[in-house]
C-alpha cells in the first residue's frame, strides 16, 4: 500500500502539498530492539508505521523504564520530530518492539506542510493532545491503581495484541514495561499463579483465568 494510503490527512492536501511529501518521505526497516529515537536531542522526522510495532517509553536516572504508549501499523510518531516544535522537548526514547517498515517524513518539510496546511496542523495538534493524554492517564494509573490491578491489565492487554493467552514475556521485561523492580513482578505472578490465574515458566507467562484477572484489572 502506498504512503498517501496511510496519512490521515492526505485527501487535504493541494497537489503541490502533496509531491513535496512525496518527494521527501523515504521507507525504512528497522529489527526489534533498535532504538530510533533517544530524546530532545535527537531528531529523526515524523513516522508513520507501516508495518510492526513501535513503544514510547521513559528512562529514569536510575535506568528504570516505563512504557508510555505503543505504535501500530497507521499510527504516526509525533515525538520523533519533536525538535520542530519551539519550546517543546521530550525526553522520550522510541524503540522498535517488533521488526517495522515505517515511512519518515524529515522534520523540515513536515514543519513547512503545517504552515501551508491548516489541515495537517490541527492534525499535528490533535496527535500531540492524545499522546499527552495517555501519559496522563498512564499517570493515573501508577498514582491510583494497586499494581496487582495494573499487571492483570497489562497481561489483558499483551494477550489481546498477540491473539494469545501464551505470552513470551520475562519478568524483567514486564517490570520495563510497567515501570517497577523485576522482584516486584516475580512476586505477583506468583501470587496470581498461586490463585490459578496463571502459569509460569522460562520466558513465558501463560493466562489460565482470564475471567478472574478480567474482574481484578477492574474491566
């Protein structure tokens, strides 16, 4: 499929608006675990997901990670090209999860497209308000919900993304994802294995009671 086919705003788009994209994007790969994106510092230009997966998560001084929010196939990566926006950094690292083709739009002919096309920037804004929206409400989350809670919905949620109740997750993995110490996680799953919830072994989590960590998660 073709890029015109994954921009939202395309249909928009002037003729000549739309060449100059046309003209400027460029289709890249990249394998699980490359980082494409490390902060303010960097500047990549805007992506839009063809294929695979992408995660936006926080490192803190301590080198713990939290994910902040993923990217599937058609979503567009607004913090890549963050360097565009005046007074307006994120310390953000965006890696690939799963092996991606992604189309990159450079920083420079996306700033110039919002200034001709009040389309794509009331897009821009738009993307900028819903990602900070879900940090907002993984905020919430962390500050307010009892992290047994929080790990019955992560598991919930990986199932539902693989299509599988067999997940290939190790504890440190999943405590990266969720923001906490391995043992912390190691301790739950116990606990939920223990209560028939689920079974574990080497690198796997298996969910056994969807139903009674449905009813946990608070869904």
């Amino acid at each position: 499929m073709s890029f015109a086919e994954y921009f939202p705003v395309w249909d928009k788009l002037d003729k000549a608006q739309q060449q100059m994209l046309l003209d400027a994007v460029t289709l890249r790969s990249a394998k699980a675990g490359t980082i494409l994106y490390s902060g303010g510092s960097d500047c990549l230009g805007l992506v839009v997901v063809r294929s695979g997966r992408l995660r936006a998560y926080s490192l803190s001084g301590e080198g713990r990670e939290i994910t902040l929010y993923r990217l599937f196939e058609r979503d567009i990566c607004l913090m890549t090209s963050s360097c565009m926006m005046q007074n307006l950094q994120f310390d953000v690292t965006i890696e690939v999860e799963k092996d991606a083709e992604f189309w990159v739009i450079p920083p420079a002919v996306y700033r110039d497209l919002t200034e001709q096309s009040l389309a794509a920037a009331r897009y821009t804004n738009d993307l900028l308000a819903t990602r900070l929206s879900d940090v907002m409400w993984l905020m919430e989350q962390i500050l307010w919900k009892s992290f047994g809670k929080r790990l019955a919905e992560f598991l919930l949620e990986e199932s539902a993304i693989e299509g599988s109740d067999q997940l290939s997750l190790t504890h440190e993995k999943i405590a990266n994802h969720l923001g906490t110490a391995r043992e912390v996680v190691t301790r739950m799953l116990r606990y939920f294995q223990g209560e028939g919830m689920v079974r574990l072994a080497r690198g796997t989590v298996e969910l056994t009671d969807v139903n009674a960590l449905t009813k946990l998660a608070g869904r």
